[in-house]
C-alpha cells in the first residue's frame, strides 16, 4: 500500500472528511514519527508497532558496480518492531493459508 492508498481508503472509511484533510492527517503523523526518531526518540502504537533508530557503525564497502572499497560513514537508521496484536493477526492469517 502506498500513501495514496492509505489517504483513499481512510476517505472510504470515513465520508465526512475531505480528501485534503485525510492527506494533512497522515503527512502530520508521518512527519511526528520522523521528528520524533530524528530526535532520537521512539514511537510506540500500542497493537501496531514501535518505531526506533539503531547505530550502524562506520564500515568498508564494496561498489557493487566496481569492486572498488568504499568508506561508509557511522549513521542512524530506522527501526520498526511489529507489535504482538499485529503478529497475532498476522500468524493467523498465515495459518489459515496453509
């Protein structure tokens, strides 16, 4: 699901409110999320998921391309950690496929 997908979905789900406010809701949450981990904070959803940054440390690497060592600088990178509601529903729809 992309997030055109998303914002037209919630306006099915709920016809009173307008597309533009649907899009201003989720790029406001979108944008808490990422000015949250951007502080190096974390963000839970309670039956969905956390969202949280993990360190990467400073490395050698490879251009694939090439073969040719290059330097990867130390950065941050997102993190989500599904929660046990979402691994349930998702175990159990796993289960009924089988």
């Amino acid at each position: 699901m992309i997030r055109s997908e998303l914002v037209a979905k919630i306006c099915e789900d709920f016809p009173d409110l307008t597309q533009r406010e649907v899009e201003n809701v989720v790029s406001s949450l979108f944008d808490a999320i990422t000015d949250q981990l951007a502080e190096g904070g974390r963000v839970e959803l309670r039956g969905f998921g956390a969202f949280s940054t993990r360190h990467r440390d400073a490395r050698v690497g490879r251009n694939p391309r090439t073969g040719e060592a290059v330097q990867v600088d130390a950065k941050r990178v997102p993190y989500f950690k599904p929660g046990k509601e979402m691994r349930e529903r998702l175990n159990l729809n796993a289960a009924a496929n089988d």
